[in-house]
C-alpha cells in the first residue's frame, strides 16, 4: 500500500491496454490460458482453458471448449441406444462470445 507497484485490476489493465494497442491488429488473433470456475449441475469446479481471441474492428470474438468428464460434475451419463451401444462418458463444453463496444 502505497509502495508505487501497481497490483490486481490496475495492473491487468494496463498489460490489457499496452499489449492490445501494440500487438492485437484488427484481424490478428490471439490465444492465451485463462482460470475461472465451471458450473455444471449445481457443481461448481475451478478450471483453466486455452481461449483463442480474434479483434475484428470494434468487436472481439473469444473462442474456448473445456473437456467434461461427466462423473466429475455428477451428471449421469447418457444411456445406451440399442444396437448403436453406449455414449462416451465425458463430452465438450464449447463457447463462443462476440464483445462490442
């Protein structure tokens, strides 16, 4: 506190902002690892996933999918489908956000 080396927010921000204006061109992309917490049926679970980022004009799409195992999450995997057999037992949670400004 008050030692003049900024921390957290502050700090992210203008990494953001330095590395955004310098290197992130409309069009160009990006991919970095990001740690966050997954909720899946009442389940809640930290997880990291590789996230690709493309800034196109105003707007930036943000990209990831995380491999579920469904046991972990206490979900009851899928039943089987007669002569076709059995489902796998984990599955992808994928997603895709547009940011605007």
């Amino acid at each position: 506190m008050g030692t003049g080396i900024p921390a957290g927010r502050q700090l992210r921000r203008r990494h953001v902002t330095q590395n955004t204006a310098a290197g992130f061109a409309s069009g160009a992309t990006i991919t970095l690892t990001a740690a966050g917490r997954l909720t899946l049926n009442g389940v809640a679970r930290p997880v990291r996933v590789t996230i690709s980022a493309r800034r196109d004009g105003t707007a930036l799409q943000v990209a990831g999918s995380i491999p579920v195992v469904f046991a972990t999450w206490g979900v009851k995997g899928p039943a089987g489908f007669g002569f076709l057999g059995s489902l796998a037992d984990h599955g992808t949670a994928e997603f895709l956000l547009t940011l605007r400004r």
